[in-house]
C-alpha cells in the first residue's frame, strides 16, 4: 500500500484534517480501503495502518467532526454503528478473542472526522 | 475506601458477574460510588480504582450484559449515553486534556453489565 506513505501525513496535516470528512462524505467510493461494510450512512474497514492485530475503523459518511457534534438526531446512526459493531464481532470472532471499542476526542482524535476503532489485541 | 478492596474481587467472581447487573438495575442508591450524573436511565461516576488520571464510567441501569445485547429499542439511552459524556467531557476540561470513551468486549469485559470508560491519560 504504498499510496498509505503519502495519505496519512497528508490526512494528519491541518488540510488534511479538513479534507478526509470531505472525502467520506462525497468521495468515500475513491477511498484506497479494504471495506468490511458499507451503507448509506457508513463504511467499515480494515485500518489501513493497524496498531492491533485486530484493527477497524468505522466512519460516518456524514461529516461529524467528532464525538461532541452528536446530537439528538443521529440517534439512527449510532443503532447502525452498534448494529455493525455487533455484525463484525461475530464475524471475526472477537467474542472469543476479546475487543475495544474506542471513540478518542480532543488532542487524542487524529483527523477531525468522527471514527470508533474496533480493535482486539489478541492475535489467535 | 476499604469497602472496594472487598467489592472488586468480588464483583469479578463469578457470582459477582452476575450480581452486579442486578444491584445497577435496583440497588444503585446503595453502590459506595462517587456520582457525576444520574438520570432514571443511567450512573455515572468516578472508577473507585482509576487506571488513569480521569477515570470515569457511565453504566446503564436497565440490565444489559454487554455491547452485543444493545437493540434498536435502545436508540434512547445511547442517546442519552454520548448526552452524558458531552457534559462530561465539557465538566472535566477533556476537549483540551484528550479523552477516550472505551467499551470492552469478550474476555476483556470484567463485569458482565455494559459499561463505558471515559478516560484521559493527561493529568493537566
């Protein structure tokens, strides 16, 4: 995945901070991913540079810049979020192997576009 | 608070896996815990043994053993969960300090009753 070398400084830069909720809100079908899910309100996949054995992103299309821009009215998006959640735990078997689910915010949020990481740090 | 050194292996043990559920659903005005929020839905309050500088977990009251039994019928109480952590995080200064909100799965879910963990690894 060589274009991953150039898209992650760019995405960790201030434009790319503004650009990639841009792109998953109207560009997502251009995304360089190896997608586990995809509806009209989401995509899941596999992080492109995993810090876990197990490593997922799952990302709104729509541009909500982090965990403090929820509101009232995505109360659907967050039942699919869970909904999918629950469909990626059964099928990497991640009730076995244990899992996180993790939302970061503030300074600890790298790209200003809302993101939970599903992750296991077991291997087998 | 001598009380925890008895409650945590407690609350681990088998029996207390299943004990616990039942004392958030009905006894909470019991637990020896130091409250930020309680609505009819949900508690949440300081761990009574952080792992880091801010540690707080947010549990519903209703009887749910982990993230995999949430439903659609839950839409409300998600709603009011992400509710309590933007109060939370505006209350404790996060959105400077950083923050995590972390639910575990699996083996690595002690307590069998859902639970959140908003933390933050920075002290100032």
């Amino acid at each position: 995945m060589q274009i991953m070398r150039i898209v992650f400084p760019v995405a960790r830069s201030w434009l790319g901070t503004r650009i990639v909720p841009w792109v998953f809100a109207h560009m997502s079908f251009a995304l360089p991913i190896s997608r586990l899910r995809e509806t009209e309100r989401l995509l899941a996949f596999y992080h492109p540079r995993p810090v876990y054995p197990v490593h997922v992103l799952i990302v709104p299309k729509k541009t909500i810049p982090s965990l403090m821009a929820l509101s009232r009215n995505d109360a659907d998006l967050l039942v699919e979020i869970y909904e999918t959640v629950h469909s990626l735990v059964a099928e990497l078997a991640l009730e076995e192997k244990g899992y996180r689910l993790i939302a970061n915010g503030g300074p600890y949020q790298e790209v200003a576009q809302l993101h939970f990481h599903l992750i296991s740090e077991t291997k087998e």
